[in-house]
C-alpha cells in the first residue's frame, strides 16, 4: 500500500511540475512569433530613424530659397484632428510664386504620426500659390493632417517656382 501510493505521489508530482507537448509548442510558437515582431519593429525603427535623419539634415541645405522660421500644432476646433501653421521666409532676391512644404511628425510615443495617407506615416505636405515678394515672410495653416501628432520633428521646402519660371527642387 505504501509502494502504491508512494508511486501515486511520484506520478502527481512529476505531472504538476513538467510542461505538456501542447505548452511546449505554444511557448516556441510565441517566441518564434517575438522574433518576427522584433525583428519588424527592428526594420520599422531603422526606417524610421532614417527619414527622421533625412529631414533633421534638411537644415543644413544652404541654398534652400525658403527657411522655415517656425512650425507649430494646433486642435482642430471642430474635430479631433490637428492643424500645423508654417511661418516661413523668402531668402533670395527673386520672388516666388508657389512652395509645396512637407513635414515630418511624430506621436507620444515617438512613432511616425498619422497622416494625410494611409500608407505613408508621419510625413505630411501642403503646398501655397500664393505670390511671396523678395526677403517677406508668411505663414499658412494646413488643417486635418493628423489625428495623433504631437511634435514636429522637421519642417521644410522641397520644390519652389519662382514669378521668372524658374524652378529649386531639393
């Protein structure tokens, strides 16, 4: 009796403590599942980080005609998206008839926002036509870019038409 029930605890004890076939499976499923997680995270950050580099460099291009002077967010008052105002600057001796902007934007946790597109994250753009003399400054207010931005990490001017036909492309 006690060899039967000595054998009995054995057989509990062992069966409580080791890991079933199906835990065994489910726990290299999760951690296969981990690694590609990781390893997407991984390549989204390095994409990230890389258009993050692109437009934090936008400061250095010396001959851009136009220096964005300020960038700024604000609640749409009538939805939960956000607006951003450019103030930017003619810098050369021509004046200028039109400027597409683009901009970068991240959310609280420093992922790309979302944007105007579906398929494209934390880069937005808008665009004025409206006549920009020589050494002036304006600003413009784009309006539902985004519904979760919430810093502007760059901004700037990539294409510019000037009154002479000419044109600057970044």
């Amino acid at each position: 009796m006690k060899k039967n029930f000595l054998l009995l605890m054995i057989l509990i004890l062992t069966s409580c403590t080791s890991k079933s076939n199906k835990d065994i499976l489910k726990n290299t499923h999760k951690e296969e599942y981990n690694i590609e997680e990781n390893t997407k995270k991984k390549d989204e950050k390095e994409i990230r980080d890389s258009i993050k580099k692109n437009f934090a460099e936008t400061y250095k291009i010396k001959n851009s005609p136009v220096k964005i002077i300020s960038s700024k967010l604000y609640k749409n008052q009538y939805s939960d998206h956000k607006d951003i105002k450019l103030t930017y600057k003619n810098l050369t001796k021509k004046d200028i008839k039109a400027i597409k902007f683009e901009w970068y934007c991240e959310n609280v946790f420093d992922e790309p926002s979302n944007g105007q597109y579906f398929y494209i994250k934390g880069i937005a753009n808008g665009h004025t036509d409206i006549l920009l003399k020589s050494g002036k400054t304006d600003s413009k207010i784009w309006e539902d870019f985004s519904t979760d931005a919430y810093k502007i990490i760059a901004a700037r001017a990539y294409l510019v038409v000037f009154t002479d036909g000419t044109k600057w492309l970044l």
